[in-house]
C-alpha cells in the first residue's frame, strides 16, 4: 500500500536541460560564422560512395607506377627556404598558370583565415594561396581519400608557425597536429574545382608520408612512403585531388610538407 503514497519524480530537471541545450545551440549556430575566402569551399570536395576502407577494399587503388625522385634529400631545419622569402608582391608578379608552389607562406592567406598569421593555428577554411588569375590552391584537411574535407565547425587544424613567429620557424611550412589525419590539396578556377599536375613535394623533418592521388578516370593511386627530402612526383598529372597522412598512420608521428609544386589545367 505504500506504493500508493510514492511521489512521482519531478521532470523539471529534463526540461530545463533541454532548455539549455536548446538556447547553446542558438548560440553556437549564431557564432559560426564563416571567414571571408574568395571562393565557396564548404560544399564537399569530391561526393563518392565508397570510405577510405571500402577503397582499399574497391580494387579501384594502384601503387604508384613510378617512383618518387630525390631532388635533394633530407629537407629540413632553413634548408631550401627560397620560396618562404619572397614578398607578396613578388609571388602574385611571377604566378602564372602553368605551374607555382603552395609554400604555406602568402601573407594574403591571413585575409581568408586570419588566424594563421595570430595563432599558427590552420582551422577551416585551411590554406588557401592565389596562383594567378582567378586560380585558387586550397590545403585543408580531409577523412581520407574516397572521403570529403572535413566540415567547417569542427575542431580539427593544423599549423603553420612561421606565419605566426618567424624567430621560431623561419621557414613556414605545414605541421600536422596528429599523424593519422590527413591533409588534402585540390584547385579551383571560377569558383570551380579543376585538375591540376602535382610534380614535387618536400617532406620535411624525420616523418615519412604516404601520398595519394584521384586521376582524371576517377582511379586512385599512392605512394606507400616518402621520406623526408625534396621529391619530384613522375606520373601525378591531371589529377583531381591530392590526400597526405603519415605512413605509418600513427597518432604520435607527426608529419610535415612544403613546397607543393602544382600546375592547374
């Protein structure tokens, strides 16, 4: 009988919560506002079916048929910085459309993501460097190849430290914040995504990478590992898009590139 005396538990505790998480995602909604870019990134990069597993799984993915060639081996410290000295000037004078590097080192990056130059943080929108005309190279994170870019409102970044503190790294260049993620590279003409040749990389520090990349029949192809040095990329032409991690797909190593050589079609 004492069943019937039991007091019903109140449920003004669940409505409040959802009060509150009501009014925090307002909130967030409100805050997230995009940074000025001068192009729309946010729409997906490549619209597939298939996951990086599910690739790997396609039959559709092919070692590379030739190999990387060192141009210089052990890139590392200020070694090979040339490119991270010119003036902004002197990058928009001399880029043409035929080819140029992506050097994460353009002050007019700091326009579209301006916390590259205040932080070394690289959030959404990524990377993003003129390369004569109205053609764009975006370097922003991915899940993978077979994947999209990662979303704007994400947590996820890399860094970029000379932007920020040239005394500390004289030579910018991309750092992963973990080794497991991956980095993806593509270009865009009008506001559209088009192919482009990717023909030399420099892995930098001790952390070797694979790199994979989508060609034009829509095959994908990669190289398992490239150590650090300054590679030319014989066979990567009229590709679509470009996805980087570390080899060893560790969380621990931490990998780092610069100098992307890139002609857009």
């Amino acid at each position: 009988m004492s069943n019937q005396h039991t007091k019903k538990r109140p449920r003004t505790t669940h409505v409040a919560w959802g009060v509150v998480v009501l009014i925090s995602t307002l909130l967030v909604g409100c805050t997230h506002q995009a940074p000025l870019h001068p192009v729309r990134i946010d729409e997906p990069m490549q619209q597939v079916e298939e996951a990086y597993v599910k690739l790997l799984e396609s039959g559709n993915v092919l070692p590379a048929q030739k190999s990387p060639v060192a141009i210089a081996p052990k890139i590392g410290g200020d070694a090979g910085t040339t490119l991270n000295r010119v003036t902004s000037a002197e990058l928009h004078s001399s880029a043409t459309d035929s080819d140029t590097y992506l050097h994460f080192s353009d002050p007019d990056s700091c326009i579209w993501n301006p916390y590259i130059c205040s932080s070394s943080f690289v959030a959404w929108p990524g990377y993003i460097q003129n390369l004569g005309g109205s053609t764009w190279g975006y370097v922003w994170m991915s899940h993978g190849p077979g994947g999209n870019l990662i979303p704007h409102g994400t947590t996820k970044h890399y860094h970029i430290v000379g932007m920020f503190d040239p005394s500390v790294e004289p030579n910018p260049k991309h750092s992963a914040m973990f080794g497991n993620e991956w980095l993806a590279v593509v270009m865009k003409r009008d506001g559209a995504l088009t192919n482009f040749d990717l023909t030399e990389i420099k892995v930098k520090e001790h952390v070797p990478i694979q790199l994979w990349f989508k060609d034009h029949a829509n095959r994908w192809w990669y190289w398992r590992s490239i150590a650090q040095g300054w590679w030319a990329l014989p066979g990567a032409l009229n590709i679509q898009e470009v996805h980087i991690t570390s080899a060893s797909r560790r969380s621990a190593d931490r990998y780092s590139v610069d100098d992307i050589k890139v002609a857009p079609h």
